[in-house]
C-alpha cells in the first residue's frame, strides 16, 4: 500500500535532477549530492485523512549555493503535489539551512505539510 511518505518520495523521483537521488534513509555509500526524507509528525484523522509532516533534506558535499537553491526550488514546486492522486494539499512550513558537521554536508531542510486522503 502507497503511503504519503512513498508518495512524496516518487512525486520527487519524477523531476529531480538524475544526479541527485532521494532516499527514506540513508544509503550505504553516500554520494556527492542527495535527499533524505522522513515523516517527522502529523496526525491521521479516523484512518481516512494523514496530515503528514515530511521533512526533505538536501545533502551537497561539495556546494552550498546546489543545496539552497535545490531546497528553495522544492519549495516552489511542492504546490505540484496537489495534482498527485490523494495529494489534498501540500506547503512548505519551514526550510532551514543546518549543516551536517560530522559529515561535512552542506544541509537545507525543507519541512512540509502534505494531506493525503487514504
């Protein structure tokens, strides 16, 4: 069964540049540039509605400016996830730039508020 998470998660694969790979968790070996994503809260209404809180991480070694703009570009795009069978609604309620120290990542996170009719 499709959940919102998966739907996000193909909605992304659909436009995103091929050198630039979402995953749900991380990948074994971690390439250059990537987007991790997660459900971070949100409740389900009588199992018929989940407003989901999914947070997209850009991931760039190489290139903070690739990161923010990749994070602000989702941010334009995430209106495009209506049109998606189930999608009720779809905003951005924050995007923050916290880097990954350990991992020496340039990091925008981009939190997002999708209702997905189930």
């Amino acid at each position: 069964m499709i959940d919102v998470e998966d739907t996000v998660l193909l909605w992304l694969k659909s436009w995103l540049p091929s050198d630039v790979k979402p995953f749900t968790q991380k990948p074994d070996q971690v390439p250059e540039k990537y987007i991790l994503l997660d459900r971070t809260g949100g409740p389900r209404e009588a199992m018929v509605l989940d407003r989901a809180e999914i947070l997209i991480e850009v991931y760039n070694k190489t290139d903070r400016r690739a990161a923010k703009e990749l994070a602000l570009t989702i941010g334009n795009k995430i209106k495009e996830l209506e049109l998606v069978h189930n999608v009720e609604h779809a905003a951005i309620n924050s995007t923050v730039r916290l880097d990954d120290t350990l991992t020496k990542y340039w990091r925008y996170q981009v939190y997002c508020d999708v209702n997905y009719r189930m």
